[in-house]
C-alpha cells in the first residue's frame, strides 16, 4: 500500500484542483477560464494574498496548483519568485501558463515539509489551501518558518474544522449514514478531498502556528459553504443536486460568517 504522502500526490495528480473550470479550446483559453473562475468564486482570495507587496520581495508559493496566483506575483515584480508542488502534473501547468506570458519562476517539484532551501531564504511564503493535505501538517508549518527571513510574513489558507462544509459532510457521512457519532475530524480525512486532508478550530490553527508573532486568523465562507460552482465533484448525485438547488445563500452569507471553511492565517516571523 503506498504511504500517506503518495497517495495524496496520486489524487492531485489525477485531480487538480480547479481543471474543472479549464475549459476553452487552446491551452491559453483553458488557462484562462480557470483563473477567471477561480477569482469569481474566491473574490476574497486577492485581498488576503495581496499580491501587489510583493514588489521587490523573495516570495515562496508552497502549492502552485495550475498556477493562476503564481502569476499574480509575478506580475508584482518580485525580486524572485519561487514555486514548488508535490505533483509533477502542477508544475507543468505552471510552467505552461508562465510560458504563455513571457514570465519566469523557479518551479519545481518538492515536498512541504522538507523545502529545499536554506534558512531565512524569503520574505514572504505564500499557501492557498495547501498544507492541510500533508500528512505532517505541523512539519510544513515549521519548514514556512525556517525559510522565512526575520520579520517574513507567511500567508496561509487552512480548512476550519466548524465550517458549513463540515456540518454537510457530517449529514451526509454520518447522520445519513446512521453514525451520528462519528468525529467531524475522521469525516473530512476520509471525504473533503484527498486522503488524510485536515481542518482545524481557531484555537488549534493559533497552537499551529505558535512559532510566529502577531497571528491574524480570519474565518471566510467558502464557495464550498455556498454550494457555488463545481463544488461536491466527489460526491454527486440527486442529493447534491436538490441540495445546490434550494441552498439558502443569503441565509448561510447573513448567517455563517464564522462557519467558512476557510482560515486565513497571516503570521510574522
């Protein structure tokens, strides 16, 4: 059986996350429809990663996925600008969209929690979504710090544990299911995407992040929470179907404001 860290590479190599909004009938046209859904259904992605400071800087993106916020630093003109993924298939991506406009970045494969750089080696890092799927969470964590310069910022998306998301999952794995009892934790490492995928409360993601000054940790509602776009690819069927058809949205945006499944997680070395 292969080990916890190959068989989330095997999942993301099969399913990148996103492709599914890469439609259109060239590389560029595809690429392109991917990043322009991706900040329609995340509009609030781009304030938090702020890509314009990124002017001057030497940035770490841990997770480049196809490449659509890559090129957003790009565009700030960093004094360098880094990327690296677990999976062969994401780096490619994104090393055809820099092509595609002329940019470069060192891109290559590696794993979060053995970067393969030096101490104090950035000034900002940079994680959308990413470190949660690690099989050591808390090793990346600490590796974004070694590699960040004193006084670095680290800019992280992981999943909130209390999310709407959460309580969907938990509906439909384990009160459906006749296991009420089941823990929320077991339910989204077996079902929210790749295996062993981790969410965490408030107070943990504080305890994750314990070696950085003036953490800011924001809850944002998700287009998972809202049941907007291709959201449930792993467990479509007419329940899925009914449920994004009468989905109360102004209800869950009026309402679930701490039940996002997204943290924001800004931290200073």
């Amino acid at each position: 059986m292969n080990s916890p860290k190959q068989q989330v590479a095997e999942f993301w190599e099969t399913a990148p996350c996103g492709e599914t909004y890469a439609i259109g009938p060239d590389t560029k046209a595809r690429l392109e429809a991917q990043a322009s859904a991706r900040y329609k259904l995340e509009p609030y992605l781009k304030a938090f990663a702020r890509f314009a400071d990124g002017r001057g800087k030497d940035i770490l993106e841990v997770g480049v996925g196809m490449g659509s916020d890559h090129l957003e630093w790009a565009k700030s003109m960093p004094r360098s600008l880094t990327g690296i993924d677990l999976t062969q298939r994401a780096v490619e991506m994104t090393r055809a969209r820099f092509g595609l406009y002329s940019r470069e970045a060192d891109v290559r494969v590696a794993d979060a929690e053995e970067l393969p750089f030096p101490d104090d080696s950035f000034d900002l890092v940079y994680s959308w979504g990413v470190l949660h799927h690690s099989p050591d969470t808390e090793r990346a964590v600490r590796e974004v710090h070694r590699v960040l310069r004193p006084g670095g910022i680290a800019q992280v998306m992981v999943y909130h544990t209390w999310s709407v998301t959460g309580l969907l999952l938990w509906a439909r794995y384990g009160l459906l299911r006749g296991s009420p009892f089941t823990r929320l934790a077991d339910i989204v490492s077996e079902h929210l995407e790749s295996p062993g995928t981790k969410a965490y409360s408030v107070s943990q993601a504080h305890g994750l992040f314990t070696q950085f000054q003036a953490v800011k940790i924001t809850v944002q509602l998700s287009h998972s929470d809202l049941l907007l776009g291709s959201v449930g690819q792993r467990h479509q069927g007419s329940l899925l179907r009914l449920a994004k058809y009468l989905w109360p949205r102004p209800v869950i945006r009026s309402l679930g404001c701490r039940l996002g499944l997204f943290l924001l997680v800004e931290g200073r070395k």
